[in-house]
C-alpha cells in the first residue's frame, strides 16, 4: 500500500526578481510502506524541492500550484501549523539533507540528541540516555561521541549522528537528500549500507535523492528519473542498468565509476539542462539527445507504461533506442585517479 503518493504536482518559485521558475511540473509518485526508492538527476533538476514538497516542508519563494500530496490516506496538501505538527509526530516524513552542515557547531552530539528528543515527553533523563545510545549503535557509533564536538567527528560519522537524530523521531518516511554527496567515495557506501540495513531492520519508507543513479540503484527497490522537473523513467531498481528505456536514464548511467576501482572515470553528459523559467515545445531533453527526431521537439513526451516500467520518450520501444554496450568515452571525458 503507497504510504506517500503525488498527483500531479506542480511548484513554481517565484523570486522577487526574475521570471518565476517551474521546478517541477506534473509529477505523480508514490513509495509503499517499506519501500526504498531513489530520485536521480543532475543538478538542478528538482529533486530537492519535490522531497520538501512530498513532506510539507516547502517554504517561499517555492508555491505548490498543483497536485496533490497524500499521506497514509489523508491529503495532506493543505496542512498547517499544528496539524501538520501532529501528522509529523504520527510519523509524517521529513528532509534529512548533507550532515555537513546540520549540526551545530558549538553544541555537543549529546545536547543535539537532548534537543530533538525534548519534544517527546515520555522519557526520563536515563531512559532517554538508553536510547541515545541505541540510536547511535543502530548507526554504528559509539556513545562516547556523545560529549564531542560536531568538529572533533569525521565526516562520515557526522552523517551516521544526523540519520540518528532524524531515527529518534520515528518517521515512518525519511528522505535523504544527498546524504553522502560530501564524503569520499568508500565512506559513502558505507553509510549507504548503514542506510539500507536501518531501513530494512525499521521498515520505515525512504526517498534517496542523489545526482549518483550508480550509487542509488544498487541500494534502492525502485529508480525515479527526474529531468528539468519532470519524471522520464520510473523502473524497478534492478533493471535499470540492463533495461533502462530513457536516453538521459543511460546518460545517466555512464556517469559513474565503480567506486571499488582506483580510477574512475567521469563521463559528463554533454550540454546542460533547460532554463526552468522557460517551456520550450517538445521534449525539454531533445537538445542533448542523440535518437531526437522532429517530434521530439515538436510535442511533450508522456510518461507512459513501457513494459515494467514508466518512461516519457517517444522512441522508447525502439530497438535502436534500446542500451547498448560500451559506447566508448563521450566528448569532454575525464579519468581521475582516486
Ligand atoms: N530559492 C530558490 N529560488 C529560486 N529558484 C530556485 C530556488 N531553489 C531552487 N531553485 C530552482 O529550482 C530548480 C530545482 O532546484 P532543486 O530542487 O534544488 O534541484 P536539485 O535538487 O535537483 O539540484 C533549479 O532550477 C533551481 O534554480
Ligand atoms: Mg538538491
């Protein structure tokens, strides 16, 4: 049963100078109870501002114009204030974004804890020092980082004290906003591993936003391709690398490396995504698509059933727009030695 589900959402921002931005524009998305979805794209694609809006933690200059949000059956889309406050303690989702800067710097682990943990009424100082230190050893830490400082804490374990802060609140949805994007390579599969072990020992719903789609479709039940604020592939996590139907979905697929290897390869997809304050005709990826053909540029793919999976490209059933092997380095590629 979808625990979280968008209709047709759409959110503008709208600077106090400039044209207004549609960054995202028509998107429908559910994640079941349990389930462990990633949400890929490059940068500025709305991401971000789609996980703020699917927990109600949009704030100006982005408006919800559109659509609708439900959570475990009750429309949410209009709550306020001390509604949405107590839909939040019945387990409503929140944002946990790069711990790099979520912390406090001048506040100990333990007063964080302290400070999250106020909310909730229940426990007496021992009991609540009980479960601070089962929080931190369900993330792998030990709760002697408890009297640290934010500072004296490595990156990673920065990561693992906020996914605890965030697990002390029990929210029955959790979206991560590159949550590992800061952290070299290896420590960020760890805490991905860290991620997924929490997530299937607590069983609570998660959205993982990332730029990285190699990252996430190895941790993730299910792949959501966002491009210029728009779903173009919707799949099951385990046919991605084999049966992605959309161009920018194999674009995308080119752009990691194994993080295991000491050299990666970065292959950028060449161009940049559309400016967001201007809808073009036809479909907003045709300008950096290899297949693009005159409807392309003509009319707004939908996103429709392809087989499995749900994919907006007209070409998606052909079999030259089918993946290929190896394509050999795009123009511009780099090898960095890690
Ligand atoms: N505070 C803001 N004011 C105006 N535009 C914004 C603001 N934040 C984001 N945007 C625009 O919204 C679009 C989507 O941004 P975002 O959701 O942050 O993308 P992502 O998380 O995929 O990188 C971008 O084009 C960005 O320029
Ligand atoms: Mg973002």
């Amino acid at each position: 049963m979808a625990l979280l589900e968008a209709r047709g959402v759409d959110i503008v921002y709208r600077p106090p100078l400039g044209p207004p931005i549609l960054a995202v524009r028509d998107v429908s998305l559910s994640v079941d109870t349990g389930e462990f979805v990633g949400l890929v794209g490059e940068s500025g694609c709305g991401k971000s501002t789609l996980g703020y809006a699917l927990t109600r933690m949009l704030r100006p200059p982005a408006h919800q114009t559109g659509g609708r949000v439900m959570f475990d059956g009750h429309d949410v889309t209009d709550l306020r204030g001390e509604a949405l406050r107590r839909l939040r303690r019945r387990g409503l989702g929140l944002v946990l974004q790069s711990g790099m800067n979520a912390l406090n710097p001048v506040r100990q682990i333990g007063k964080h804890f302290g400070d999250v943990m106020a909310g909730d009424g229940s426990s007496r100082r021992g009991e609540r020092q009980d479960r601070m230190r089962s929080l931190l050893e369900q993330v792998g830490l030990d709760a002697s980082v408890l009297a640290r400082y934010p500072h004296e804490l490595s990156g990673g374990m920065r990561q693992r004290v906020a996914i605890a802060l965030v697990l002390s609140l029990e929210p029955r949805l959790i979206v991560f906003d590159e949550p590992t994007t800061a952290l070299d390579v290896l420590v960020q599969a760890a805490v991905m591993d860290t991620i997924r072990s929490l997530q299937r020992a607590t069983g609570f719903s998660a959205l993982m936003i990332s730029h990285d789609l190699g990252l996430v479709a190895n941790a993730t039940d299910r792949i959501v391709v966002m491009y210029a604020g728009r779903i173009v592939e919707d799949r099951a996590a385990r046919t991605v690398v084999t049966e992605a139907r959309h161009p920018y979905t194999r674009a995308l697929l080119g752009c990691y490396g194994d993080p295991r290897a000491d050299s990666v390869e970065l292959r950028g997809i060449p161009g940049a995504p559309p400016d967001l304050s201007r809808q073009a005709a036809g479909c907003a990826y045709a300008p950096r698509c290899g297949l693009a053909q005159e409807r392309c540029w003509q009319e707004e793919p939908a996103l429709r059933r392809v087989g499995e999976a749900w994919v907006s490209c007209h070409r998606a059933e052909e079999p030259e727009a089918a993946p290929t092997a190896e394509a050999g380095p795009a123009p511009g590629a780099a090898t960095v030695r890690g």
